[in-house]
C-alpha cells in the first residue's frame, strides 16, 4: 500500500490500494474449496484396490469359514467399519470382500457405516452360530431408506427418532449360488487386519 502521511502521526492520506480485492480473494477460495470438495470425491470413488477373488481353502478341522461380502445397489461411497466379536476386519467399500477362518460357535459381527470417513451414520449386528466345516456367506450392503418425513424434513441419523431418509447397514445369509455369483467380480479388502486364528 502506497500512502502519504498527513500532518497528524499515524494519519494516511491519499492511499492507494496495493491488494487483492475481497471479491478476488472469495473468488480463490471458492475455487480452491471446489478443487478440495472434488478431490475428496474422487478419492472416496476410488476403486477397490485388493487383489481379485479367490476361493480360500477348506477350514481346518473344528474351524469353518465365513466370507463378508459388500454389494450395493446403487453403489454408495461411504465405507462400513467391520468387527467380528469386537476385533477389527477393517472397512469395506463397495465390491470388496474378505474371508475368515473363525472357531466353531457363536460369533458376533459389528457393521458401522462411515459416510466420507467422519461419523457413523448406520449400524447392523448379526449374530451367527459356525458349525465345524462349514462355510458361510454374509452379505453387507448399505441403502438409503426413506420413511414420512416430519415437518422439519431433517435427514435421519442412526438413532435418532425423526427424520426422512437415512443410510444403513444391512447383512443378510446368503446361499454359496447367490454369493458365488458376486464375489466372482470383488477384489478382497484391501489392508484387511483380519487374523483367522
């Protein structure tokens, strides 16, 4: 900024303006936060990055195997944060699976869905029973439920008693001919910290 000093100290005049105007200044950050927004959303519809299906082995004596599958129609971006009896699978997205070999008996499994990696907005628990040799498909897959929206018309958020619309989890048994049939063009969970012990 380029002024003249007038006669009382620390009184400008005649300044001339050696800045980007306001306008300017919005214009910038308005496109830097449609280059951020854009980012982020390319990154969230990233493809799997696992290796292709692969049938797993038979389980071991007095163990069986499950496969946890995720098939979305339509497709959603948020991820769904897996446990199983309270350890962590990881998150899966849209046509990622991954298989275990678990110990005979009962088995909780957790699903959490995570829109764009900040809170959960759904969540689902199954609780199944493994028999010895026996291998079992789940499949995970989120939707968007509408129900009569109140008069605030406010977005439902799991757990909360009003609202239109809200993204859940939902886990369904599925026959080895219906599961098959899906897994054949799923890459595994990428980064998995499963352990089948």
């Amino acid at each position: 900024m380029t002024c003249q000093r007038g006669p009382t100290p620390g009184r400008r005049i005649g300044c001339r303006a050696d800045f980007i105007s306001v306008a300017a200044i919005r214009t910038r950050l308005g496109l830097f936060l449609l280059i951020g927004l854009g980012c982020m959303a390319v990154g969230c519809a990233t493809p799997p990055l696992g290796p292709a299906f692969e049938p797993a082995p038979a389980p071991r004596d007095h163990r069986a195997r499950i496969y946890l599958y995720r098939s979305d129609s339509p497709g959603s971006l948020a991820s769904v944060q897996l446990r199983i009896d309270g350890l962590e699978v990881g998150r899966m997205r849209n046509h990622e699976y991954e298989t275990l070999e678990l110990a005979t008996g009962g088995h909780r499994l957790q699903a959490g869905l995570r829109g764009f990696g900040l809170l959960a907005w759904g969540w689902n628990e199954h609780r199944f029973d493994l028999k010895s040799g026996e291998t079992v498909y789940l499949e995970i897959s989120v939707r968007l439920t509408a129900r009569s929206a109140p008069a605030t018309r406010e977005l439902e958020i799991a757990g909360r008693q009003s609202g239109s619309a809200s993204e859940n989890v939902f886990i369904i048994r599925r026959t080895p001919t219906e599961a098959l049939s899906k897994l054949e063009l799923m890459t595994r969970l990428f980064g998995s910290r499963a352990t089948t012990d």
